[in-house]
C-alpha cells in the first residue's frame, strides 16, 4: 500500500511517500481502503515539530481526518461490514461521557499514526458510518473540525434558537460552527479579514460578517449588532491573540469555547472573566458518541461541509503548503490513493 510517514518528525521535508505491506485486521480490527483525507491546523504543527500537547513517535503516518469503505473485517467485528462508509474517530478510545486524558495516546496523526495512506487498520470501535448523502471527499472533513464544532456548540453549549453565535475566521470549525448556528435557528456573526470571503459568507446566507482588518476593535462592532449584549456563545479560535477580544464581545453569562491557539501569546486577567460572568470551556474534538449525533442531524438536514480545494494522493505537500498560507476557506481535501 501507498503510504506517508513524517521522517522525521519537525520539518515538512520530512513528509514521505512510501510502500509497505498491508496489514490484516485482527480480531475486532477493521481495515479500511482510504478514499479521502483533510487536514487541519493541527496536521501542520505535528508536521512542523510545533505541537505541544504530547510526543509524536517517530516516523508517524499523519493525518487524523479520513474516511473510505471497509475493506476487511476482523473475527467478531459486528459494528459495522465489509463495504460500509466510515470515518475514523479523532481520539479512538474517546467513546463516550467525559474525556480521559488517558485517551490522549490513542489520537490519530499524533501520538498514534494516522489516515494518510491507502489502507488503515483499526479498531471496530474507532470508527462511525458517514451520511448517506454525502461524498467520502466531504465525510473526510469531519473528524475533527466538525466535531469539535458540534462539541462546542451542542454537547457543552446547549444552543438553542434564537441565541446569537460568534464564530471567529473561515477555517474548517468556524463554518461548521456557522452551519450548525443555522440549522438550530440561531443568528451567526462570523469575523474575517478578507473581503473576498465575506462575499462567500454571504453567499451562504450569513450577512453578520465584521471585517477585522477594517475595524479592529471588532469586539465593539459585534456589541452594536447584538445591541449592546454581545454573543450568546464565541467560537474562540484565534487563542492568547484573540481571547481578550472575543470576551469583550460575549454577553454576561455566555459560554466561550477555546478551541484554538492561532494568533500570538498574551497574558490573560481573570477578572475580564469574572466582570463577564463568563463560561470558559476548553474544547477538543469529541467523542464517538457526539460524532455519532452531529451525524444524525447532518443527515437530516442533508448539510453539506464546505470544501475549499481538493489535492491529489501524491500532491499532499502542496496541500501542507496550502494550509500553512492560511488563504483557504473551509476545508482542505486530499483523494485516497
């Protein structure tokens, strides 16, 4: 089989494409023909030697996001058959109530290997059927970023309609976080610093969109629109950059979700908290059991993830390179092998 290690680990040189031998499933094991991938920011800070939250080992298969058909199943698999579509879990041993850090060893891309191959093998338990309605190149995309969203928003946040939703940037959680905001009948404020994607967020039926390049106190233009209250719930992706802002513009007792560690290192005070009354939830990923129910109503709204640009199995680097100048809108794809 077609497959990618990072040898070594720290630099994007150390991408590689090779061939190994396939591996049979054993019991409980399923082997999977990968027919897509996507990557996130994170899939770079592995790549890079940034990632901080534990050791990669060495000459990892990258990637945790992918989905394809089962190719082989194991003695005593019954979760799933030979020719069902599935996507892998993020964190495999995450498979319901409350997250373990003890999980933290099983997640795909980093600590263990990942999806970026012809054919992975893993546990029956690990992996979820996909939407009937969507294409395996649109399942890959939601591993991570779309549950993370649905985590944040549902899982923790409990959204109900009417509520107001501010998601920061065009990445991969921000539109998911925005299309969910939608499908509950909440209103979505998105911020972005281009005006060629605000237009594209307006093509999608979101016309609360600020410019922060063109009004960096972004906070305050958000408080206008909501009125002087502010957001219900923040999407917080920008990190230490961004954190401050984005408590100024929640409401008094709303939720906030740190998602993300994007823009710089600042100190945070605690009382910005406190005067908020605010609810700080640090979010990652989430388990099967949130996939499992984010997928449930993605197939009954039929919603589609927004996808930016697809990249050949053998151009993977060029799909690094694409992610690392931070131009996409929604997510990047790579076709299976």
């Amino acid at each position: 089989m077609k497959v990618y290690r990072l040898d070594p680990v720290g630099t994007l040189d150390g991408l590689k494409l090779g061939e190994e031998e396939d591996r049979r499933p054993g019991p409980g094991e399923v082997a999977i023909r990968i027919r897509a991938t996507s990557l996130n920011y994170r899939d770079l800070k592995v790549a890079t030697g940034a990632y901080e939250r534990g050791a990669i080992k060495p000459r990892v298969i990258p990637l945790s996001d992918g989905a394809g058909e089962v190719a082989e199943a194991g003695p005593g698999v019954t979760r799933v058959k030979v020719g069902d579509r599935v996507a892998a879990i993020f964190v495999q041993r995450w498979l319901a109530g409350r997250v373990d850090p003890a999980y933290a060893s099983s997640a795909l891309g980093g600590p263990s290997d990942g999806v970026l191959a012809e054919r992975i093998v893993l546990p029956e338990e690990g992996v979820v059927p996909i939407p009937a309605h969507l294409t395996l190149e649109e399942a890959a995309t939601l591993p991570c970023a779309a549950v993370t969203a649905w985590h944040a928003l549902f899982a923790r946040g409990g959204l109900t309609a009417g509520e107001t939703v501010l998601t920061l940037g065009t990445g991969g959680v921000s539109l998911f976080a925005a299309q969910f905001a939608r499908l509950a009948g909440a209103r979505v404020i998105v911020t972005s610093g281009s005006e060629e994607k605000i237009a594209r967020l307006r093509a999608m039926g979101i016309t609360d969109v600020v410019n922060y390049r063109a009004t960096p106190d972004w906070e305050r233009a958000v408080m206008d629109l909501t009125g002087g209250q502010g957001a219900d719930h923040v999407v917080e992706l920008g990190g230490a950059g961004t954190f401050r802002k984005s408590l100024l513009a929640l409401r008094v007792g709303g939720r906030l979700y740190a998602i993300g560690n994007l823009a710089g290192e600042a100190q945070i005070n605690p009382q910005m908290i406190l005067a908020k009354r605010a609810n700080v939830h640090g979010i990652q990923v989430g388990s099967r059991e949130m996939f499992e129910a984010m997928n449930r109503a993605i197939s009954q709204a039929r919603l589609k993830p927004v996808i930016n640009r697809q990249f050949e199995f053998g151009d993977a680097r060029a799909a690094y390179d694409y992610l690392a100048g931070r131009t996409h809108f929604g997510k990047i794809v790579i076709r299976g092998a």
